[in-house]
C-alpha cells in the first residue's frame, strides 16, 4: 500500500486544459487537449487538428512521463494517434504518431491554460 501511494504522489499533475499550435496542411491548428489524471491513470478529449473532441485511451502517467491513445475515423478510415509526452511545470511536450503512417512524428508543446 505504501508503494502505490508515494507512486501516486510522484503523478504529474497534468488535471486541466492546454492548447498547442501546430502546423497542419492549411497552416498553423490549435489543438485542445483537456486531461484529468487520476493517479497513474489519464483520461479526457482532444480537440482541434482532425475535427472534434475525441476520447483519450490508454492514458498513463508515469511521473512526468505521460501517453495516450486518440482513435478517429475521418472518411471511413480509422486513425489511431499515439501521444507521448513529458511534463515541466506548465509545458507539455508531445510527440504525436500516427499508427501504421509511416510519417515522422509530429512535435508540439502544449501550454496549461490560465
């Protein structure tokens, strides 16, 4: 027991809003990310890039470590985004992959909203 709670006290507190730029095909997109962490577990929606919100999966926290799964069907094709991330203070820097594209992954900081 005490194990699990000093692992959950060392979970970044990434609970809130945060907005990140990047660069799509028709120039620069925000996207949302609005995140709840509930010890090592992750959840919440993304937003803006590829359309509306949509649910994370997998969520994990692992210190300051973070990853998520967004899946998305855009014209009959489902996409699975892969985000991993590392928490500092009220940065979040992301590296998103797309699942079975092979594409680099997309690099993007996101900010805690005030």
């Amino acid at each position: 027991m005490g194990v699990l709670c000093a692992a959950m006290a060392f979970a970044a507190d990434v609970t809130g809003k945060w907005t990140a730029e990047t660069q799509g095909q028709n120039g620069p997109q925000t996207q949302t990310f609005d995140l709840k962490a509930d010890g090592a577990k992750l959840t919440g929606t993304v937003a803006g890039a590829r359309g509306g919100p949509a649910e994370i999966t997998e969520g994990k926290i692992d210190g300051d470590k973070v990853s998520f799964k967004v899946t998305r069907t855009i014209q009959d094709r489902t996409l699975i985004t892969i985000y991993t991330g590392t928490l500092a203070g009220d940065e979040l820097k992301l590296s998103a992959k797309v699942e079975g594209m092979d594409r680099p992954a997309r690099e993007m900081t996101a900010k805690r909203a005030k």
